[in-house]
C-alpha cells in the first residue's frame, strides 16, 4: 500500500495541527461569536470562496438557529474529551451535517461530517445491540475470547484485537479476531500504534478513514480572538505520521480505536482494522464510545480484587 500523505508546510498561518479530509473544522471563540480559524476544505462545503469566512461572525455563516443549538449542546459538554454532538442538523446554507463540538483552552472546535441517511443509525440503538451481547459474558476468558469477534461485526471491521497495556505501555494481546482468515496475526508493530498513550486518553474513540490520504491544514481568518487552539480532543484529528506509517505497515487502511479506561488509567485498546478506506457516521462512534465505557466497567467488575 504506497503511502500518499503530505504533511503541512512551515506558514505562519497555518495550525501545526491538521484533520482528515472526511470532515471539516471551525475554531471560534469560547462565546461562539467570531471564527478564528477554519479547515481549508470548508469553503467546498458551502460553496463559497474562502475569502467569505475571513472576519465573519459564527451566526452569519451557520445561521442563527444553528449557534443558538450549539451553545445549548456546549453547556451540557463541559468535558473536551467528550464531545456534545447535534446529528442530523440542516444548515441554513448547507447540506445535512453531523456536529461535534468541545472546549479547547479559550476556544471552542467545532467539528462538522456529513450526516448519515442510513436508516437505524442511533446511537442507542446501536449500543442497545452491544449491551445485550456482553452484558451476558460471566468471566473474563469469555470476554477476551467474544468482544473482538464483537467490535469487528459491530463495526465492519476485517480484523479486531483486545489490547492489554501494561504498566510500562508494552501491549499485551488478550484476544483477536479476522473475518478473512484464520490467522490473526498482523505484521507490524503495535507498540508503534499505541506509542501515545495520552492520545488514547484524550480521545476515547478515534476513527481514521483512509491513512494514506493527505491531511486538511487548519488555518487562521482572526485568530487574535483565541490563544493556542489545539485538536488534541479531536474527531477528526488527523492521525499524525508515526501512527499512519504504523498502520500502513501492518497493511491498515483504517482503524478504529476504542480506549478502555479505569480509574482515569489506560487499561486497555480495542483496535478495530480493515485492509481498505471504510466511512463511519458519527452515530456510529458515538455508539462506540457507549461501546467502549459498558465494556471498561464490565471488565472491572469481573476483575478479581
């Protein structure tokens, strides 16, 4: 799989932090007033230059129905690891999108998808299917065994495994499954994968689609508004060149990763992969993160003391 990415030049102007091309990206002020910066493909979505975005208020290029909505859903998201999300929103000048949004220092992020117009797409009822399934499992020999055969056929994925990270980071597999063969084993090292820790916390659920596109630069339109914006609690944070180097070699096109956490501690990485680019809804995270904090508590209470 030849790797394609470019990475971001050295402008001024431009964040040193970047997101996929399968979404877009505004940063606005912590009141949601002024947009300060902007992915550079946003401009494709509304079908304006992208000399309309410099020095526009939130309300004028969304609408004013949409900011009054994402200040709501802000309130109720005081946490930037977990994002509020609106789904299904018609902008006043765009296409039916997926919101997400969180915190970041004095600025907000506001992350923006394409909706989804598969039909059961609930994030409940999503993870009413999980939570019946492993809500069964009575030991943890069960439960290494059946959630990677699980999280693969939830999510579509070719390959899953269970990761185990011990106190020193190394990765322990616990339990893998391969709908295409019966060998599990992919080449590759996953301590390259897991290399970051902090971003596994930061993030309970990261979805690449397609490591071997090039990333989306962030840049500014006002940025006297905020103080260092970052994507560190990101969606759509693209995934760095260590990580997509790291999936490239064990023959990854995408991946999913859900964070099992205990106790504020990494206990442990689902990592779902498949051989091609695939597209996931943001409902479709969203249940996984449902996924991912049903299955940490389950863990912990089969956990002997």
């Amino acid at each position: 799989m030849p790797e394609t990415r470019t990475h971001l030049s050295d402008r001024p102007e431009v964040l040193q932090q970047s997101i996929q091309p399968r979404g877009y990206v505004l940063i606005c002020d912590h009141n949601l007033d002024t947009i300060a910066y902007v992915s550079e493909n946003l401009p494709a979505l509304f079908g304006t230059p992208a000399a309309d975005v410099a020095g526009a208020t939130l309300e004028s290029f969304l609408g004013v129905e949409a900011v009054h909505q994402l200040r709501n859903c802000l309130a109720k998201s005081p946490d930037p690891s977990r994002a509020g999300v609106i789904l299904g929103f018609q902008l006043e000048n765009g296409p039916l999108v997926d919101l997400s949004l969180h915190f970041s220092n004095d600025s907000v992020v506001i992350e923006i998808e394409r909706a989804s117009t598969e039909a059961g797409s609930s994030p409940m009822e999503i993870a009413r299917g999980i939570f019946a399934r492993v809500r069964g499992l009575k030991n943890l020999s069960a439960l290494y065994k059946q959630v990677p055969r699980l999280a693969g056929a939830l999510f579509g994925f070719d390959r899953a495994t269970l990761i185990r990270i011990g106190p020193e980071g190394q990765p322990q597999v616990l339990g893998a499954s391969d709908r295409n063969s019966a060998d599990v084993a992919a080449s590759g090292d996953l301590s390259l994968l897991l290399a970051d820790r902090s971003a596994y916390l930061n993030v309970p659920v990261r979805f690449i689609a397609d490591a071997t596109l090039s990333d989306i630069a962030i840049i500014a339109v006002d940025a006297r508004t905020v103080t260092a914006p970052s994507l560190h609690f990101a969606h759509l944070a693209a995934g760095g060149s260590a990580q997509t180097s790291a999936m490239i070699a064990r023959g990854t096109a995408s991946m999913l990763s859900l964070s099992l956490v205990s106790d504020d501690q990494l206990w442990g990485v689902i990592l779902c992969e498949s051989t091609q680019p695939r597209h996931m809804p943001l409902a479709q995270v969203m249940a996984a993160e449902l996924f991912a904090d049903f299955l940490a508590l389950k863990i912990t209470a089969l956990t002997p003391v």
